[in-house]
C-alpha cells in the first residue's frame, strides 16, 4: 500500500475547482471563445477590413451577402456591411461594459450602506425601490431622451437604471452577513464599522456582483442596441448595430440583409455572454456544481 | 387575506409618489430647463416663456413647483403637446387601451406556449426536441425584441404576406374586432418572446422536479393514464410557480410594449413616446412615462394580489 493512497488527496483552492467547473462547461468556454474572438475583431478592424465604416461606394449600392469584395453585402449607401460589423463592435462593448462597471461601483457604495446600516440603509434602500417601480428600458430612454441623444447619455443612463439591480444585490448580500459570526467576531475584536464593510463584507459581495454583472452582459448588449435603434445612441454615420437595423427597416422588402446581419452580430455577441454567464454562476456556487 | 392586501395596496402609494418625483425630475434635466422643454420652439418668444413660467411656478422654488405640477396632473392636466398642440391628456387614454390590447395578447402568448413548452420539454427531457427548444428559448430571449420583430414581419407580411405588419389604427375601426385580431398576431407574439422563453424554463424545471414525486408514481402504479399523471398530479403542483412568474410577466409585458409598437406602428403608448421623442416633445413624453409607470404599479399590485388569492400560504410566509 502506497503512501499517497492513504494520505488524504490535497484540498484543490476554490479557485482552482471553480476554474475545473467551468472548464467542463462546454457552451460556456465555446462562448468566452467566441467572444475573445469578437473582441479582437473589433481591436484589429482595420487590419481586417480594406473598407471604410463610414464612407460608401456609390458603385456598389445595395450588394447583397457572399458577393465577391462584400462578404456580408453592402447598403443603401454602398458601405460595406462587414466593416460596419467589425468597426460597430468597437461602440457595442464599451456601452455595453462601461455602464455595468459604473453601476457596480455605484451599487457597491449604495448596496453595502443599504445592507449593513439600519437606518441610513432603509432610506437608500427605500429611494432605490422606486426607480424598480418604473419599468427600466423606459426609465433609461426617457433620461438619455431628455439629456440629449449621443453615447455619454446612453452609458449615463444605462448606468442609472442598473445601478439599483445592483445594490440590491450587494444589500441583500450584506444583511445576510450582518449577524454572522465572523462579523459579529470582528466587532467584539473592536473593528470599526468602515473597516468591517471593507475588509469583512466587500470581499463577499464582489463576487456576487461579478455573477450578476456577466450574467446580464448579453442583456445589456440588446439593452444598448435599442438606444440606437431609437436613434438615441451613436449619431450617424457611426456603425451603431441598433441604429444599422433602424436604417435597414426602411428597406426591409428589397434588402432583408440590412437589418438581419447587425442583429445577428447582436444575438452571437449575447448569446455568447449569456453561456458564459451560465458558467459562472454554476462554477461559482458549490451547491449548483454538485448537480454537474 | 384582506388585511394584507390592504396593506399590499397601501404600499403603493409612497411607491407612486417616488414615481411622479423621477418623471417630475425629467423636464428638469432637459438642456435649457423646463421652459425650454415646455415651449420648443416658442422659448424664443419672451410672452410665452413669462406666461408658462406663471402658470407653473417656475420661478419658485423646486418643492413648490413639483406640487404645482402634481396637482395639475392629479387633475388630469398633463400641459400641452409641443408637437401636437393638443392637450397631452387627450392623446394619452386612447393610447393607454392600445398598449393594454397588445399585453393582453402577449400575455395569452406567453402563458399557453410558455405551459405548452415548459410541459413539453420535460416530458421528453434530454431528447432532441428538448435541446433544439432551449437553445430557441435562449435565442429569443437574448435577441432585440425589435430585431424577431421585423423578421417576423419580413417572413410573414412581405414573403408569405399572410398577415399585416402595419395598419392598425383604432381598436373602434371599421374592421371590428377581427381586424383588430389579425393585426395584433404578429406584434402580439414578438411582444411575447422573452416571457414566453422565461415562462417555459421555470415551468421545465418544476415540471421535472414533480414529475419523479412519489405522489407521481403513486398515480402511476394505480394504472393511471399517462396524460392523467402529467396534468392532474404533475401540473397541479407545478401551478404556484407558474402564477408567480406569470405575474412577474405581465408588468413586463406591459413595459417592454415600446419597441414592438414601433416595429408594428401600433399605436400605443410605446409608440406615443417614440415619436415623442423624435419630435422633442418632452411634456408628452414625460406624461406618457409618468403614465406607463403607474399603469405598472398598478398591474404588478394586481398580479401579486391574484397570486396570494391563488395560493394563501404565501401570506403567512
């Protein structure tokens, strides 16, 4: 009998078995491949493209996909369709990631005075209950309306509308740790309140955060599209993908394309942030990656 | 039961408050300030701006003028369409009934297909039709409703042209009902997708967890019929999580309509506040926001009642 049979198998790091979990994950690692993939496109575009996003070839109007020199066709003013694809993305990451990092920050502040306060906690937390009482799409388009149309609104507003999704998720993280015994420990121990929160409880709602943040990645993607469909985002001519399919519907009987192809770049983009997502979670929380 | 949904109802009315503050809020953060979101145009005109900033306070203090504007909108007075130059409370009711049509059809979209395919799935868990479903659900729901929408329209008004994609104009028309009908099936279902998606997931999920019961297999060795397990004593107790989450829907529903009313034309609130914001009308908008948002309150408040009157237990939880 070998000594390594009876010695007991050396406890793997969470870190280390979450990372296994979502390894396995296929549809999860497929999706943080295609994203990687789409995230250097959008980094090397102009490598990848001869063409220009923004300036057309009045002799190549209308050009429908898999014509040669226009893989995904070309539109109504003879701008090629892939490299407003490749060049678009370069808009639909950051407004999508820019406000989902701003309302984490935010929510953290506000969830972690929410959750751990009684009393300054009940007021934040009661003025964040309103703004889920008005649904958050209109919410968001109605603030970036009345600021003015442009991408600093859309980021704004988006950020605005996630920020109290957030702190309820940090809230609701701090309460339930409010009267946990380590708390309770670092309090006997003579802890002041600031440092509790950050060193004791900070550290537990991060990672609650970062599940809840790349599970509604994908949603966001489709939230930011929207601004631009509505012709709130990106001005003209920038490659916004919503406002692409905006443009497209004019044209939708002679040139389907026009609108199918930015949509399809949004619902891969998506798609890919919601496996990953998926995976996250169930890497993340033990109790769901024992039923893998 | 009843004190609690006293207490439900109550409730509302901070909530409300809070709401009428943010849209109160929304003219006050258009460039230029109120008078200029008030008058358009016409903020030029010196006699007009002194006679908007009478009539509403806006010389006075924030307070004040919130409550002046409250009362006028408790009243009904919503100001004047800069675009339409009509009382803004004449455009909105008729809207209001538009936009409650089409979350009545989505909502009958999403309860019977999202059932239908919840029950489905589970039954043949793991089979094809089970994979090739979820990943449609996932699909749809992680697709711009704006984008299934106009592929709808392009597959089934202009290549099978079986159906109309714009055209609906009043629910009193000369078409009737029927004409109402035909045009709210494809608006109706795109309107549909994500609740429809989110309500077939749950359903699955509790399906599969009662389908193993033993109050299952007990119905099974008693020699019943299979469809008699499924729906009488699977279903039964997969019920409760269906209201709930179909309750959750239905305020969704409702305050999602905006881009599917711009794909279809429908002429609804969503689609008030679209061209409203196009024309910079920002009273209208403000209003129609301020309106959509109660109406929300409002459904979420009737749909959590109807599920406490389905299921008392959740009133002692």
């Amino acid at each position: 009998m070998s000594a390594s049979v009876l010695a007991p198998a050396a406890p793997r790091s969470a870190r280390l078995q979450a990372l296994d979990a979502f390894a396995r994950d296929r549809m999860a690692v497929l999706g943080l491949a295609v994203l990687v993939l789409a995230v250097l496109a959008a980094l090397l575009a102009p490598l990848l493209t001869p063409y220009d996003p923004t300036i057309g070839d009045q002799n190549a109007i209308l050009v429908p996909p898999f014509s040669p020199g226009h893989l995904l066709g070309t539109d109504d003013q003879g701008r090629d369709l892939l490299a407003r694809i490749l060049f678009g993305a370069r808009l639909a990451f950051p407004e999508a990631v820019i406000p989902v990092l701003a309302a984490s920050l935010a929510g953290l502040a506000l969830g972690l005075v929410g959750g751990f306060s009684r009393t300054v906690g009940e007021v934040v937390m009661r003025a964040l209950d309103v703004l889920f009482a008005i649904p958050m799409v209109l919410l968001a388009i109605a603030i970036a309306a009345a600021l003015g149309s442009g991408l600093p609104t859309v980021v704004l507003s988006m950020a605005i509308v996630i920020t109290p999704y957030i702190a309820r998720v940090v809230a609701t993280t701090a309460a339930q740790l409010r009267s946990a015994p380590f708390i309770e420990a670092a309090r006997c121990a003579g802890f002041r309140d600031w440092r509790i929160v950050h060193r004791e409880i900070l550290p537990h709602a991060i990672p609650a955060v970062v599940v809840y943040a790349t599970t509604n990645m994908g949603a966001m993607v489709v939230f930011a599209a929207g601004f631009g469909f509505l012709g709130l985002g990106a001005q003209p001519p920038a490659p916004d993908w919503g406002a692409m399919i905006a443009d497209g519907m004019r044209s939708l009987a002679s040139a389907p394309w026009l609108s199918t192809v930015p949509g399809i770049a949004i619902v891969v983009v998506s798609l890919a942030f919601n496996y990953i997502g998926d995976g996250l979670r169930v890497a993340l929380d033990p109790r769901l990656r024992s039923r893998l | 039961m009843l004190s609690y949904a006293a207490k439900r109802a109550a409730a509302i009315v901070p909530t409300l408050i809070g709401v009428s503050l943010v849209t109160f809020a929304l003219l006050h953060i258009v460039p230029g300030g109120p008078v200029v979101a008030i008058l358009g145009m016409a903020a030029s005109d010196p006699k007009a701006v002194a006679a908007v900033t009478r009539e509403l306070g806006l010389d006075r203090s924030l307070p004040e003028q919130y409550w002046i504007w409250l009362r006028h909108a408790l009243g009904g007075n919503f100001g004047t369409s800069t675009e339409f130059h009509v009382p803004v409370s004449t455009l909105l009711f008729p809207k209001l009934a538009h936009t409650l049509v089409l979350t009545a059809g989505s909502l009958v979209y999403a309860v019977l297909l999202g059932l239908a395919l919840g029950i489905a799935t589970a039954l043949y868990h793991r089979s094809l039709f089970d994979r090739l479903a979820m990943l449609l659900t996932l699909i749809g729901a992680s697709a711009p409703v704006f984008w299934i929408g106009l592929l709808l329209v392009y597959l089934f008004a202009i290549r099978l042209q079986w159906l109309p994609a714009l055209g609906m104009t009043s629910l009193i028309g000369p078409g009737g009902v029927l004409e109402v009908l035909k045009h709210l099936i494809l608006p109706a279902f795109a309107n549909s997708i994500i609740s429809l998606a989110v309500i077939a997931r749950i359903v699955r999920s509790s399906m599969l967890e009662s389908l193993v019961q033993p109050y299952v297999l007990a119905a099974r060795a008693r020699g019943l019929p299979r469809w008699r397990q499924v729906i009488v004593h699977s279903f039964r107790n997969v019920l409760p999580d269906a209201i709930t989450i179909t309750g959750l829907q239905v305020g969704f529903l409702f305050g999602g309509a905006l881009f599917v009313e711009v794909v279809f034309g429908w002429p609804g609130l969503g689609y008030l506040i679209y061209s409203s914001i196009e024309a910079r009308d920002y009273v209208t908008m403000q209003a129609a926001v301020l309106i959509v948002s109660a109406v929300f309150v409002v459904v979420n408040l009737a749909a959590d009642l109807a599920r406490i009157a389905l299921d008392p237990r959740e009133v002692h939880a």
